[in-house]
C-alpha cells in the first residue's frame, strides 16, 4: 500500500472513499467531519441525530455522497469516549476501516489524520498511528490459494493507495516522514507474518536461512549463515541436541546493523527459531500440531526487525541472531535424561524435549555475548505456561535489569502491544537445579511458574549481561481480526523492537 499525506480539502478529494470520525457522545461534528458533513447538506447530522451513528469505539458508517462530493462514499468511524481516546485507538481504526473499505470498486482512499484535530494528539504521531494500522490491517496470506479461491477474488483488493489530508501545509513534511516510518514499521511486522504463517513444509531453517540472507541483501547488511559443523565447532552442543531428530539441516543465522560503529554491538536481537516444533521424543498431541509451524516466530521477529531497522538508519549498532531447527522424533533424537554442553562449558540435563526453544536459544545468547553485545533481548514462543497466565492480551518481560526492561516495555507500549513484567527472584532458580548436570531444562513436576522457569534457565547464559527475556506465546498467533491484528501471525514485537533500537540510538 503506498501512504501519503498532502495538503489539502479533504471535501475535495478525488477518491473511491472518504474516512472521518467522531467522538461517542458528539451530535455536531466539527473539524474534517464536519466539513464533509457541511458539503453533504447534513447528512451526517441527521444520521446522528437518528442514532445511526453514534461515535462508539469500532463503529463504522458509510454514507453514499450521491454527486455532491468527488469521493462517493465516507465511511465515519467511531472513535469511542474522548477520555479513553490515544494513538492506540487511531492505529486499530485506520485498520479496522481499511478492512472495510475492501471493495471492489475502492482503490483510492482519502482520510483525516484521526486525533490530530480535535482530539489534540500529535500530528505526526497520529500519521504515523495510521500508516501503521492501515499497512497492518490490509495484511492477508493468501500465497498458497489457487486462482478463485483467493479472497480477494471474492471480497476484492485491498486499496492501492492511501493519502492522509491536512490541512496545514507546515505540517505537511513531518507528518509524511512520520507516515514512512509507519509504513516501514508495518512492512517489517508483515514480513515476518509471512515466516510465520508459512507452512514448515516450505519454511525449513534452510528456507527461512535463505529468505533472511535475500533481506539482509537488500537492506544492505551483513549476513552469515552458520552450518552445523561452524556450530559443532563453537561447542554448540544445546542447540544441536534439538536439531539430531530431524532431517533437516540446522542454520545459524547473523544479520548485523552498523549503525554507530565500534567494537560489539549496542544491542543483540536473538529470536527462536523452532521451524516445526513436534516435542521430540516428548511428543505434543495432535490436536493443533499444525500451529507448531510458527515455533520460528521469534526468529521471524529478529530477523524483519532488522529490515526496519536498516530503513530507518539509527546510531545505534544491532545484531540479531536466529538459531534454527526442527523438533523431531527421529531415530537420532535427544532423550529425556540426556545430557549435553553449551558453548559456554555449562552441562545441561535434559528432561523433557518438549522444551527444546530454551536450548537453542542458551547457544544463541553465548553468541551473542562472543560478538560482545552489551545488551541482549531476545523473543520467544516458549512457553504454553504464559497463555495460561496471560492469555493473549500481553506477553511476557522478564529480566536481568530494571534500565533495559522499562525500556523494552516503553518501546512495546509505543507500539500498541501490551506487555507484563513477571519476577525472577534467586528462589526460582532452584527449579533449574539437576542432580547431574549444571541445569535441568524444565522443573519437576507441579511445580508451576512455567514461564518464569524458562526465563531462569536461560539467565545464567546471559553471564549478567543485561538482558530481557520476551516469552510471546500467547499473542504470535490470532483466530480472528480485531485492530491492526490479523487472523494467523500477528507481527507481535517486531516495531517494538525496532523501536527499542531507536530509542537507544537517542
């Protein structure tokens, strides 16, 4: 989708639709919609004063202009209570109102930028908030349908172009710079929806290897993939335990941001890159395996980010680093009750193989620190335990550092993406003590704090580095449409990670 913004009449646009809004509780409409509503004669009065429009959060309206404007129809979109109004409504309006607009006659759209009127927000926080939910919100993966049973067969293509209104020509040239970034944003989060909504028949780590070398081309940074006998090399016995059961090669991959330079790196992104995720010999069942084809989501993350990250071009020096494999129970497969040894020299008992995300990310974040990063964050998909304890409202913070946490958490919340921070007190690292190795992968039995758990047998591989651990298991994936979240892979983390990286640029 191409965003813009212009200077101009939002009553004059020649467009296919019109988006204003209004407030829940507003029975005369001012700004952008009351200027439409005056060159309607009324009309958007009278349909208030009806009660067919009511202004309340999620409620869109299209009113047929019948030659009185260019654009033939507006649709007015409800904005809810003006004091729980933010830059998080506007982003799920631009994209629950793209999604309506999917007609097959509206190409071109034309909207005010919502909440930079009346409402008193930032202009380009509000162009911004709409690049990135109308991008989000026309996201579909339709890759693997065959001429006519795609959805846009039926319901028609998302419009092509997007041009946001203002009015104000001094505000013209931070508003469309604002709107860039959104739509680089977005692009990075539909990137890795792609990955992971991708079924793991063509998302092998080979594949996923290839796809962030392509990328990292593009964007102009440097890449390497490391193969298993690099890894066999570096003593990466944790994340090559989990790659012995399948037949697929596992891959290593490093895509690096020059941002500063200097030695190191100011920031390591490390992503799970699980791209089939069985249980191993600790087998799931059945039901809903086929959702274990985004166990790569973190690794999906990590990687787009970067391409984000490279467009916008912050001081700031970042690596990310996605260890791949599938889980299988293959003849070669690790046991509960093995025990192997991380790069670091540390001895790991394997209880159960299940819980196989944490070691290969326990070789990733020695890596990380190898490469010298002085602050690591990495996201995963590891625990059924944070659904439990979170649903899929919010994922997961755990850390090493109260500094970096509250930043990953502002970043997020910039975002629009709920976060909640969870303890790791000294008392659960108990749960990861083994009788014969220096660490057990899961607890005992019923001992709860699953997730917390997770977090703790990763910590001592961080070697104190400052560290933020993101468990996003219960948001990677949604069952239906609601705001800029799509059904399938949500893009959970990507901007806030991108947006982690900004801010420690500044």
């Amino acid at each position: 989708m191409d965003v813009r913004v212009e200077q101009g009449d939002i009553t004059q646009a020649e467009a296919d639709a019109l988006v204003v809004n209004l407030f829940e509780g507003v029975t005369s409409p001012g700004g952008g919609t009351g200027a439409v509503d005056a060159a309607l004669e009324g009309a958007i009065s009278r349909l208030i004063a009806l009660g067919d429009i009511r202004g309340k959060a999620g409620e869109l309206t299209v009113v047929h202009t019948f030659g009185k404007i260019p654009a033939p129809r507006v649709l007015v979109a409800g904005l809810g209570k003006r004091e729980e109004f933010d830059l998080d409504v506007v982003r799920n309006l631009a994209a629950n109102a793209i999604r309506a607009l999917r007609k097959p006659g509206v190409k071109r759209v034309v909207t005010i930028a919502h909440g930079a009127g009346v409402a008193g927000l930032d202009p380009e926080g509000c162009a911004q908030a709409v690049a990135e939910g109308s991008v989000l919100g026309a996201y579909r993966f339709s890759r693997h349908k065959g001429a006519g049973s795609r959805d846009d067969d039926t319901n028609g293509a998302f419009p092509a172009l997007l041009t946001i209104v203002e009015r104000d020509a001094a505000a013209v040239e931070g508003m469309t710079a604002a709107a860039r970034r959104g739509v680089i944003l977005a692009d990075a989060a539909n990137v890795a929806r792609d990955m992971a909504n991708e079924p793991a028949n063509h998302l092998t780590p080979a594949e996923l290897a290839a796809r962030a070398t392509a990328l990292a081309t593009a964007a102009g940074l440097d890449v390497e993939v490391l193969e298993r006998e690099a890894m066999e090399r570096k003593g990466m016995g944790s994340l090559l335990s989990v790659a012995r059961g399948s037949a697929q090669p596992p891959k290593l991959i490093r895509v690096s941001y020059h941002g500063r330079g200097g030695d190191g790196y100011d920031l390591a992104l490390v992503g799970k890159g699980i791209t089939f995720d069985t249980g191993g010999i600790s087998i799931k069942p059945a039901a809903n395996m086929e959702a274990m084809k985004a166990d790569m989501t973190g690794a999906a993350s990590v990687v787009a980010a970067m391409q984000a990250i490279a467009a916008l071009r912050p001081r700031v020096d970042v690596v990310a680093l996605a260890p791949c494999t599938e889980n299988m129970p293959g003849g070669n497969a690790s046991k509960p009750g093995d025990v192997v040894t991380a790069m670091d020299g540390r001895t790991i008992e394997i209880i159960n193989t299940d819980a196989e995300g944490r070691l290969v990310l326990a070789d990733a974040l020695c890596y990380a620190r190898e490469l010298g990063a002085r602050a690591i964050v990495d996201v995963a998909t590891l625990t059924g335990a944070v659904s439990i304890a979170l649903g899929d409202v919010c994922y997961a913070v755990l850390s090493n550092d109260e500094g970096l946490a509250a930043k990953v958490q502002a970043a997020a919340a910039a975002a629009g993406e709920k976060t909640w921070r969870l303890p790791t007190w000294k008392e659960y690292s108990e749960l990861v003590k083994s009788d014969v190795a220096d660490l057990r992968n899961v607890a005992a039995p019923n001992r709860g704090a699953g997730t917390i758990v997770g977090a703790k047998f990763l910590e001592p591989f961080v070697a104190g580095t400052p560290w933020v651990h993101l468990d996003i298991a219960g948001v990677d994936m949604s069952d239906k449409d609601k705001g800029w979240v799509t059904k399938g892979a949500t893009g959970y983390s990507v901007r806030a990670l991108v947006n982690l990286a900004l801010a420690m640029a500044s």
